[in-house]
C-alpha cells in the first residue's frame, strides 16, 4: 500500500474496531462484508479498500468516515469532506418502480429495468439512481419516497442480503400504510419473509412469461423491446441493427432457434472440448457489431471513474520483442507499456482489460457479456461453418491474424469479406473476447474468436480458450449482448 492507503487503512482499522462496525460501513457503501475474500476483520478492510479503489469508489469511504468521525479525519487526513445537503425529494411519481435485489441478481434486474422504462415507467435501481455524494442508505429511503411501485427479486441470494431485508422492510411497511404497492417477483424458490409475503409475480417460467404478468400488475400493456407499435398497420419485421442509446453500440438482432454448435469429427482441426457437436436452441437477443473500442470504454472510465484491474496491478501481458511476458505500467491507454498510446486508436478494440472490467462495463451499460453459445451462433450461423465467412481457411483478407499486422486493428477493417452470417465482425482474429460462460467453475473464463498474434485453427468459431478472469493482456477484449429472456442451455 501507498502511504495514503496506509493511512486508511489505519484510521478504519481504529475507528471500526468490530466485525459488527465494519459491516455497518460495508453496508452504507453497498458492498457484500461476506464477498470480500478475507476472514480477518483487518484483511476485510484491506479488501474493501481495494475494491473501492478498483471501481474507482474510493472517495465514497472517505465521505462515509469523514461524516462519521469528522475531527478524527480532520486531523488524520488535514482535508475535510463537505456534507452533502439533504436531497429534496420529488412528489412521489405514480409510474415509477424501484427494483431491489441482490447484486448476485443484477443482470436480470437491469434487463428488466430496461424493459420497464420502455413500457413508460421510470426505474430507481441501485447504483445507477444514487446521486453523487448522496449517503446510500439516504439514497434508498429518498428512492422509496419517490416510488409508487417496490419490487424484489425472490432468491435465495435476495432474501439473505442485508440491503435487501432493510429495503423491503421499510417498503412493506409503507405498503400497509398504502404509500405504495409491494410486488415480489418469484424467481427460486426461497423462504419468504412473512411481512413481504404478498401477491406474487411468477418469474420462474421464464422472463417473457414473468414481464408479461409485471406490467399487467402494473397497469401497463406488453412491451415490445424492439419498437412499439401504436398505430393500427400490422407491426413489421423487428429490425435487425440498432445503436444501443448509452454506449453507441451497434447492435444485431440474432433470431431465435437452432444452431450447431461445437465441432464435428471431420473437422481434424477440433479439439476434444468443441465436441461433440449439437444442436442448441436459443431464444432471440441481440449483441455487439463489433468488440467495444477504446472509444466506448473510454466514456464508461470517463462516467464511473473506473481503475481496471490491470491498472491496479500495475502491469498487463503483452508482447516483448521475444515472448509474452508481464509488462510494468501496460495499461489500456498503453497496451504495450508506458512508452506506447492509443492516440488516434479509437476505433481499435480496448484491450489489457480483465473479465472483472467487462463485467463492470456491461452493468454500467445494462447490457451483458455473451455466453459462449450466443458467441459461436452469432460467429458461424445455424449451419456448423467452421469461420464466420464459412469453411474456407482465413487470409490476409478475411480478419487479422498469424501476426500478419503485429497489432490490433479498426473494428470492420475486414468487412464484408470477413462478416458472419448475422453481419458481426472481427469474431476471427483482431482480439480474444471474453465470453460470460466460466470455461472452468470459480476458476478460469472462456475466450473466444482467436487475436492478431494466432494461426487460424485458433480463430474457428468453435475454438474454445481461456484465462484468469483478473488478467488482462494486450490481446483480450470483449463485446456486449443484450438479452432478451433467460437462455437454457
């Protein structure tokens, strides 16, 4: 640690003396005590200042500490930290909905957070609707005030989390005083607390089944996620490309139905992990044109604050001239250490980012990364092709690999020649891309597509990799999905 964490670390140590003292602080900064890896009370401490750090929170724990213990800080750290006045709270809003949930329970609740607001009901959801500087234990009770609607996610992660006991709490009791109506979404089954026990929306038989019932509690029609049709000419076909409003993403509709996926025997390139080869079923969703560029993450470092991983390590792998290795102060500004940039790369996949900062990207954005079945279908199509293009071997002209450039390249550079079937590119070569599928359960996460430094049995859309999902490297990117109901596979 530096001597300005030395120095945090100290002062929460003895201003937090009890497991109970630095639980209560976990909780007013919205971090799980008992994901924090550590046994130890110290350790925990020294976590949690790493992972605030590593979101780019770290002011939020001195604001917490310097309101807490306002001239103990003064005298430790010689800085203050201003109060944030009380928020005024808004008239209470007939159609909003605030969603609680477990952060284990996040991506169905931003998926369905996003689904509301397009059926015309605004959305208080954490962390997105706290305000910053505002306390978040003043955030919730001002997100309450506001609401017409309280809805929690059901699970058994739901029900044990302190932040969603204390939301429900306080929502059920306003409940029977009629301030505003308590919904629980059924999603597993659990043990249910006997104040929340009311009417409930079943989203166990799947999400579309689950929304459907939600906004007919809510008053409101279906919601088409693609446009909605008012007028009374028969809708059209959904379109099949979009820009996604937040990130700018282009985005591609991928159908419903079946795919072959993984290798099949005649093809003596596969490895025993692509086999056998089988027919899945996917429900419709949509995913990134292209792995998200510089450009993109930029916006999201510029709105959040984030530090990746790679940054708080302080080096990334990359190439040294004579093999990969851990490169000091490589970073995604400076893939291949200190001395390089991505000026005027743009347009380039970010890359020495961590499966943990794609995650934190896709929860900023609401999107999600993609399974590896949603990769593959929307990289070779329904038939088996072996590449996005079909089962012609890759040249110079269809992505960038064997190192034929040395380095990434512009998202697109090798279309239409190199495009799948649904018009995705860069899904051979260019860079790796981390896939939400573990490759290895708790241990290692699936890479998929192959990069600029690999031959071409490694770009094959069945070729499956992996890596440390803490690592980043000058080669490993991702691209985003949006999903539209819960995929089974």
């Amino acid at each position: 640690m530096n001597n300005d964490r030395n120095r945090l670390y100290d002062f929460v140590l003895a201003r937090y003396p009890t497991e109970e003292s630095v639980r209560e602080l976990c909780f007013r900064l919205f971090v799980n005590y008992d994901d924090l890896p550590a046994r130890a009370r110290k350790d925990k401490v020294r976590e949690l200042i790493g992972h605030l750090e590593h979101t780019g929170r770290i002011n939020e724990i001195h604001e917490q500490i310097a309101r807490q213990h306002e001239d103990a800080y003064r005298l430790t750290f010689h800085a203050t930290f201003q109060t944030p006045l009380t928020p005024v709270v808004t008239e209470r809003n007939p159609r909003q909905v605030f969603i609680s949930h477990a952060h284990q329970d996040s991506e169905l609740a931003h998926r369905l957070a996003v689904d509301l607001e397009r059926s015309g009901h605004p959305v208080w959801i954490a962390p997105e609707s706290i305000r910053s500087g505002e306390d978040w234990v003043e955030a919730i009770g001002r997100g309450l005030d506001e609401s017409a609607y309280f809805v929690v996610i059901l699970t058994p992660a739901g029900v044990a989390s302190r932040w969603v006991k204390r939301e429900a709490n306080l929502a059920a009791r306003m409940a029977v005083d009629e301030e505003l109506t308590f919904i629980p979404l059924w999603r597993e089954s659990c043990r249910v607390p006997t104040l929340w026990d009311y009417q409930r929306v079943p989203f166990d038989q799947g999400y579309e089944v689950g929304l459907a019932a939600l906004l007919a509690r809510l008053g409101s029609g279906p919601v088409d996620t693609f446009r909605r049709n008012t007028s009374t000419i028969p809708p059209s076909a959904p379109p099949n490309r979009r820009i996604h409003a937040k990130t700018g993403i282009e985005l591609i509709r991928i159908p419903a139905g079946p795919f072959l996926y993984g290798s099949a025997d005649s093809d003596k390139m596969a490895r025993a992990n692509e086999k056998p080869q089988r027919t899945v079923n996917l429900p419709e969703y949509w995913i990134g044109r292209a792995p998200v560029t510089n450009a993109q993450f930029a916006g999201f470092v510029k709105a959040t604050g984030h530090r990746t991983t790679v940054e708080i390590k302080g080096q990334g792998r990359g190439w040294t001239g004579s093999k990969w290795d851990w490169i000091a102060g490589a970073d995604w500004r400076h893939p291949r250490g200190p001395e390089s940039s991505i000026a005027g790369k743009d347009d380039h996949p970010v890359v020495q980012v961590s499966w943990d900062d794609a995650k934190a990207f896709c929860d900023w954005a609401g999107l999600a990364l993609p399974a590896e079945e949603q990769w593959e279908k929307a990289a070779r199509g329904a038939d088996g092709r072996i590449w996005p293009w079909g089962n012609e071997s890759p040249t110079a002209e269809h992505c960038n690999f064997n190192a034929n450039v040395g380095d990434t390249t512009p998202i697109g550079q090798y279309s239409p020649k190199g495009d799948s079937p649904y018009g995705c590119v860069d899904m051979a070569g260019n860079v790796w891309e981390w896939m939400g599928s573990w490759y290895a359960e708790n241990k290692t996460r699936a890479l998929r597509g192959g990069s600029w430094d690999y031959y071409d049995r490694l770009t094959r859309a069945a070729y499956r990799s992996l890596d440390d999902p803490l690592s980043g490297s000058r080669d490993v990117g991702f691209r985003v999905a949006e999903l539209l109901s819960d995929p089974v596979f």
